[in-house]
C-alpha cells in the first residue's frame, strides 16, 4: 500500500481498539468513495460489514454495489456482504405525509437517513462502528451530504482528501474500474443526475478553489464564477459542517 493507505488504515485500527470496539460497518453504494473505504477498511482485517442499501435505486447503481460487495468477499476472508432492500420501508413512511411534505430534496433526504439508520442497526448488534464515506470537498467544502444522513457515522477516514485522491488511491488498491469510471452521483434521486449536474461545478474545479480562495484578485472571469458556484453551496450548507449550536445559559 501507499504510504497514505497504511496511515489511514493504521488510524482506523487504533481508533476502534482505543473505543473498544470490534467491526466496521460501511454503506456500499457502488460510488468511488464508497468502495475506496469499504476497501481501506478490509484492509484493518478487522470484522467489515459492508451493506447494500437499494431503494427505489437505479439498476446500474445497485449492480455495481454488488460488484464491490462480492469483489471484497472473495478478496478478504474478514468482509461480510449483507444486502438490505428499504424500499418497502421507504414506501410505507413516505405516505405518512400529505403531499405538500413530499418534496423532490426532502425525499432524497430521507432515503440518505434510513441508511443511516439501518447502518447503526447492525453496527449496534456486532459492536461496530459506522464509517462514513464523505471525501474532503463534500464534508468540509460543498457540504455535499445529508445532515444526520450519510453525514451521521463515527468516523471518516477519507474526509482528508480530496476527490481527485480518491480516485488515486481507489486505482493503486485495485478498485474495479466499472467504478472507477462511472460518474459520481449520491443515488437519491429517480433519474441519472450526477454529483457535478447538481453542484454545477466539476470537482476539479471545485478543488482548484479550495485550493486558491485567497487568490481572488489573480482569477479569470471563468475561475471566478467557480468561486462563486463553491461559495454558494459552502455557506448554505456551513450548518452540516459546523458543531450544533448551543445556547449557553451559565455565566
């Protein structure tokens, strides 16, 4: 492995034995970031669970869950592929509401948190973590996730580094390039929108501003206009980012 790899896999380790803890468990969507943690986590040899999570998904989606899923069985003898389908579970919360709390977000939303949930289900049963799947653009520039969704895990092992580091290091573990290849997207939606439709930015450039913020002054109109588009998305969602407010009372 990559020196980056070992540190990562090292901490993850270290982490679980200082919380006592004895399993990871990693939602599988058949996206990049996905399949790079589900890998770096097989790599701790400790307990991984990996889940597929369908609802209402797309097939192409689910099929490369399952691609993952079985390529880290047959690879490592410490992965379990459990494959859970919420649909019917999704289907049935989803009428508790009239039609105006049916928004387009506010469902995609609510697939992202019974994810969560089933997660944290099975990680409480085999004394698991959670571990969350966000790279640093979407975690801490674009705010790119669901509060309490796919943001609601115990740790993020790969929340360092940006997208194009992920690929990097998805390519040197051996990922599948079907995965590889494919476009990111978050799957919540009933169409093929890819991550970059919905941000309106590549991730290129969206990391070119992360790195370059304080070089406004130097940036062509073009750059500038990513700036913007970053901007946009980091404050309206700097709330995912930041620690729960809390009124304090005491003097």
């Amino acid at each position: 492995m990559m020196k980056e790899d070992k540190k990562i896999v090292e901490w993850i380790v270290d982490y679980a034995a200082r919380s006592r803890k004895d399993a990871l468990v990693v939602g599988i969507s058949g996206g990049i970031d996905s399949a790079l943690v589900s890998t770096l986590c097989a790599e701790t040899s400790m307990k991984t669970i990996v889940v597929s999570l369908p609802l209402h998904q797309a097939e192409k989606l689910h099929d490369l869950s399952m691609a993952q899923g079985a390529w880290l069985v047959k690879k490592y003898s410490n992965v379990e592929h459990r494959v859970i389908d919420l649909s019917d579970v999704y289907d049935v919360f989803i009428d508790l509401f009239s039609s105006e709390e049916k928004s387009g977000l506010s469902l995609a939303n609510t697939k992202s948190r019974l994810r969560m949930v089933t997660l944290y289900q099975i990680a409480s049963n085999h004394n698991g973590l959670v571990v969350g799947t966000g790279n640093k653009v979407e975690d801490f520039g674009v705010g790119f996730f669901t509060k309490y969704g796919d943001g609601g895990v115990d740790i993020s092992p790969i929340a360092d580094l940006y997208k194009s580091e992920v690929w990097e290091m998805a390519k040197k573990l051996g990922v599948l390039q079907e995965i590889i290849d494919a476009p990111p997207t978050d799957g919540l939606w009933d169409d093929d929108r890819t991550d970059e439709q919905q941000i309106g930015a590549t991730y290129e450039q969206l990391e070119w501003v992360m790195e370059n913020l304080d070089k406004v002054d130097e940036m062509t109109d073009e750059q500038k206009k990513w700036v913007e588009t970053y901007t946009k998305h980091h404050n309206a969602n700097l709330h995912k980012m930041l620690p729960i407010p809390v009124c304090k009372v005491s003097t």
